[in-house]
C-alpha cells in the first residue's frame, strides 16, 4: 500500500507498507513529525526498522513563508524588487508581505513572477527585473543560481 503524509515541517513523505500493514487512523491525513509524542510516526518507524515500511521523499511543499519566497531570488534580483518604482512591483511585494503563506502554484503569485520579468518591450510591458529564464525555476521552488 503507498499513501502519502505531510511531514511536521510540511514536507510530503511517500510511504509504502506491507501487505496487511497500516498506519494512522484511516480517515483523514496524519501529520508525521517522528517524535516520542507522535505514535503515527512512532508506529512508521518500527515498520521501518522492521522491513515492514519504505520512506521516499515526495514532492516540496509549494506553500512557502515570505523569506522563503524571497530566499527563491538572488540578491541582485532582491534588490531590484525592493527598490522598484513600478507600481505593480510594489503591489505584488505587499501582497507578498502580508500573504500567511505563498503558494507557488496560486494565480496571482504565478501572475507576479511572470509581471517582473516582462520587459518594457513585452505584451503588457513589465519591469524586467528578473531574466525571463529565471521564472520557472522560481516557481519550481529551485534555489537561486550561484553568485
């Protein structure tokens, strides 16, 4: 049986069981964070140590908090963001700002990373603060080139 559970960090986990094994209740997801108060993630392990149960990563979370949204950026970029006169840059930042979490798959986040690299000659022209290259790697969620 494979399922799939969030990890305390909000990390997906990929889980395969054993014929006949289980784990957690079996409504609902089960929040796994390994520790002697979680008897879920208690009951993973010893299957695990038992041969019983695999543990593969699955995919990151693309709900980020804001500095690890910005933390996606190079500080070049960073800091043409911040220092942006263009009214929509601002926008996109507040709304960044204030947003509980950042989904990297959310319209208007999509909408935004695209909007900062649109150049003056594009249709509708944009800033070009960031190279247009740098858009999907962004919204993978993928660190930012070396310096």
């Amino acid at each position: 049986m494979q399922a799939q559970y969030p990890t305390s960090d909000g990390t997906q986990i990929q889980v395969t069981l054993a014929a006949g094994e289980t784990l957690g209740p079996a409504t609902g997801p089960t929040t796994l964070c390994c520790g002697p108060q979680d008897p879920v993630g208690q009951a993973l392990m010893a299957l695990v140590k038992a041969g019983s149960a695999t543990i593969a990563a699955g995919p990151a979370s693309t709900n980020l908090t804001f500095l690890q949204f910005m933390a996606l950026f190079t500080a070049a970029e960073k800091t043409a963001i911040v220092n942006s006169a263009d009214p929509q840059v601002k926008l996109f930042l507040l709304m960044a700002t204030g947003a509980g979490a950042i989904s990297l798959t959310n319209a208007e986040t999509v909408s935004g990373v695209n909007y900062l690299a649109a150049t003056s000659t594009s249709t509708p022209p944009g800033p070009g603060l960031i190279a247009a290259s740098r858009v999907a790697q962004i919204l993978a969620g993928g660190p930012p080139p070396a310096a």
